[in-house]
C-alpha cells in the first residue's frame, strides 16, 4: 500500500476514555493529529482514572457502541483504526462483527488487558475474545505483561525472552507483533516488529537509551496510535514504527514540563513539534501587506510633506534638483538591478526567477534610458554618490547576504513607495508639466502590476517563513523605506550649488 504524502489519514481510535487525559482516546487523539492524521474516536468504556490510578470503569451499551461505529463508518472513509481498550467480551464481539462489515484498510490493535498502573482493564472471560480479535488485526501491540496473557505464560524476564514470545504469538495467531521492552530493566529500551508469518522471521529492532522518568502514562496508546496514523500515511510498516518510536521518545523526554499530576505522569504529545514550529500562526498575504504597509505610515507620511516631493508634483521643484536627483538615482538603479538579477538568481520558482529578472532589466532599459535621456550632455552629469545613495545601497547589498527573503524584502519599497507616490502625484500631471515624464512612469499601470507581482512574491515568502524569519523581513523593508525618504530629501538638503542645466521636457515614449 501506498499514498501520497500530501494524504492526511482519517484515522479512528475505539478505546476507553481518560479524564486526566494521558491515556485512552485522549492520548489517541493527540497521538494522531502528531503524526499528521485526522483523529476520530468510539467511546467503549467510561474510565474514572487519573496518573495514579483507575477508580471505575462504566461500560455503555454495546447497542450504543455499534451506533457511534455505524455513524462514523456510514459518512467517513476510514483509512486506519487503533483499538485499544475494550473490557469484555461482548464489546469485542461487536467490534470484530464492524471490523467484518467494514473491512478498514489498516488495523493496529493496543491489546489493553493491564494499564501502566498495574490495574487490570480486561475482564478474565474476555481474554479468547480478545485472541480471536488479533486474528483480524494486521498489528498487535502488547507490553511484557499483555504479550504474556495472550500466550497464555509467564512473563519475560529478559529481551530474548521477550522476542521469542513475540515470534511466537505472531506464529500463532497469523499478525505481526510489535514487541516492547519498556517493562524490562537495563540501559537501552528495545522495541522489535516482527512477522513470523513468514520463515525465517522478519525481524526489525529499534534500540533507545532508556529515559529516567515517571512520565509513562499512555505509552502504549500513544504508540499504537501514532503507528496507525504514519503507516496509513506513508505505507510502511517498519518506517511507521521507526517514525513513532523515535516521536515518543522526544515526548517522554518533553514530559516533565507538563508537571500534571502526582503518579504516572503522561507524555507530551506535541513537545517536538511545539520546538520545532512554534505556537504562533502564520499571517495570510493580505494580512502580512496590509501590517507592513501600517508600520510605515509615519514614514510615507513625511515623504508626503517634503519640499522635494510636493514642489515635484506642483511643478515647482527646481530643475537643478530634480536633475541632482535623477543622476542620484542613476547611480542606485544600477547597483539596484544587479541586486535585482541576484534575487532571480536565488528565487526557489522559475516564476520568480523570471519575474525578478524582468524587472532587472526593466530598471537598466527602462528607467537608466529616462535619466540618460535627461540628463545626457548636462554639465556635470557625472556625480559622485551622496551619502543617502550610499547608505541605502549599503543596506541592500547587508540585506542580500542575509538571504533571498530578506532581500526582496529591503527591495520592495522601491516599488511599492515610488507607485504610491507617483500615482498621487501624477493627477497633477499635465502637458505642460515640467516633470509630467516622471509622473506618468511611476503611475503607469504596468509599474503597478510590476508592483502587486512584487508584493505577492514577498508576502508570499513572509507569509511562509518562521516568526524570526519574518521580524527581519520586516525590519528589511522599513530600513529600505526610510532610505527612500531620505533619497527623496535629500536633493534640497545635500544637492548644494552645482544646478545645471536641464532639457524642457521628455516625452513618455522614451521610456
């Protein structure tokens, strides 16, 4: 059997309850959803337990236990069942009637006969029941004690002894058996899957440093449950056992931070994933655009009110600073479409690739052709950067050696900003408009779509990276926005004497 890894098992648990949560169908359904499956649960018994112990168990009737099994199965596609607790003989006669009916591809069996406690869970008359049930199941799952009931023995005392029983009861009944060796003392804890069905055996082992801890409550469960899920999931059972072993082994090392109770404690079921993924959601791209764009309102708002920006819109900004300013940006756009070739360089998509690399050349063909066109034969043409030039390239080129993601996001403010302000500015445009050129560019609907492409491929790229990940993108792209402010400043601060010359006008078919 096998599926693709995109499939999320629906995977249903027929077990007793735990209030305290560690066990039962509790633990099953946290096992499961750990492993990457959808969890469903059959309620056979009422347990009154907590992690010192179980008080009284309430077994509803087995007509209702056969209606909750018919409802799920009549509406879900099961892909795999754990069976866990069961108490008698008459709830694994109606069990094994659904198992017949139903036939579900996968079936992992926790045979529950004796908890972690010592209390026994299983009523002595139900134990033929219980052996025929192993018979239908394609996985047993019994702990030294449990293995020992079902052979009808004593229970090992050593793991040979152990794998032998083991080997024996899947001879017997016809199933594989995961033997487990929790129960024995010594340094290492040793788990085997074997299949006896076939001659010589098959027999894998999987070996652990034993952990010092109380907190084992549900082991068995969790096991059996998370084995499930993942073969259901990948289809296969020795990748299957491997996978949870070692997931339950970082959840029995995570368990003491639960601090729940005062016996067995349980496991923690989502320690590794919590470490490893973090608690925090991740932002939609609408959501990561509209954030960003609110923490630079202050920003956007002082290039509203500078000289440079409202006498460009009027009209009325000197030409020998807008002509400082083109040469200034002259400069900037070629370091700036070298940064941009090196974002399609590393872009993970042929789609970004290409898009990135577009815009590289757009910024040499396009926008260099408008400042070539202005400020060709204007003395003095050729200027030396000024310190708001270096500084933001300087923060472009930090931005680049911190990754692909950071990097289109320090680039971005050179869209999203300049087509903010252009399309605001450009209703001031008109045919005798000294800087009309200029304005119709930067409002100029294929900028805007170059503009939105930019913004889905960076929200996209911080929508999907780690918080950490994403608060230094953010920081990027407003470091990036206040260079753009002070670009747009600096030409009435830092241009000085040196006007020259301009040409009138440029049409905007140059660009």
């Amino acid at each position: 059997m096998s599926r693709a890894r995109t499939h999320i098992p629906r995977v249903l648990s027929i077990a007793g309850t735990d209030p305290s949560g560690g066990a039962g169908i509790q633990a099953d359904l946290k096992s499961i959803a750990a492993a990457g499956g959808y969890g469903m649960a059959v309620v056979t018994a009422l347990v009154a337990q907590n992690t010192r112990g179980v008080r009284s168990v309430h077994t509803p009737p087995v007509s209702f236990l056969v209606e909750q099994l018919d409802a799920v199965s009549d509406d879900v596609e099961i892909d795999a069942v754990k069976i866990g607790m069961l108490g008698g003989a008459e709830v694994i006669g109606a069990v094994s009637s659904w198992l017949d009916r139903v036939r579900p591809p996968i079936v992992v069996l926790d045979p529950v006969m004796v908890a972690t406690s010592g209390d026994r869970l299983l009523e002595r008359d139900a134990e033929d029941a219980l052996r025929a049930l192993c018979e239908r199941v394609d996985l047993v799952t019994p702990n030294v004690p449990e293995l020992a009931l079902l052979l009808r023995e004593s229970p090992a005392r050593t793991w040979p002894e152990v794998r032998a029983q083991a080997e024996q009861l899947s001879r017997t009944l016809g199933v594989r058996v995961l033997a487990k060796g929790g129960h024995l003392d010594g340094p290492d804890a040793v788990d085997a899957l074997v299949d006896a069905r076939i001659q010589p055996p098959d027999v894998a082992e999987y070996s652990a440093g034993r952990i010092v801890t109380t907190s084992t409550h549900g082991t068995g469960c969790s096991l059996s449950s998370a084995i499930a899920a993942r073969v259901a999931r990948d289809g296969d059972w020795n990748t299957a056992v491997a996978e949870s072993k070692r997931w339950l082994l970082e959840s029995v090392r995570g368990a003491d931070a639960l601090h729940v109770g005062s016996g067995n404690g349980p496991v923690h079921h989502f320690a590794g994933l919590w470490e490893r993924g973090g608690l925090r959601t991740r932002p939609t791209l609408d959501e990561v655009r509209e954030e960003w764009w609110r923490s630079i309102a202050d920003i956007r708002a002082d290039i509203d009110r500078l000289p440079f920006v409202r006498g460009l819109g009027e009209g009325t900004l000197p030409r020998a600073a807008f002509l400082w300013y083109l040469a200034q940006d002259a400069l900037y756009l070629r370091d700036y479409a070298r940064l941009l070739a090196e974002a399609s360089r590393r872009a993970p998509s042929r789609d970004e690739q290409a898009f990135w690399a577009r815009s590289a050349s757009g910024a040499l063909d396009g926008e260099l052709q408008l400042h070539d066109e202005w400020l060709s034969g204007v003395p003095g043409g050729n200027v030396d950067p000024a310190p708001s030039t270096t500084a933001y390239l300087d923060h472009l080129h930090a931005s680049a050696r911190e990754g692909y993601d950071v990097l289109i996001a320090a680039l971005l403010p050179c869209f999203w900003l300049y087509q903010d302000v252009g399309v605001r500015l450009e209703r001031h445009s008109h045919a005798a408009h000294p800087y009309a050129s200029w304005l119709e560019t930067y409002a100029d609907p294929a900028f805007a779509e170059a503009t939105d492409t930019a913004l889905r491929w960076v929200t996209r790229a911080a929508a999907r990276a780690d918080e950490e990940r994403r608060r230094r993108m953010a920081e990027a792209f407003r470091a990036s926005a206040v260079h753009e402010r002070e670009f747009f400043a600096a030409p009435l601060r830092e241009a000085g004497p040196h006007g020259v010359d301009s040409r009138p006008s440029l049409s905007k078919s140059t660009v």
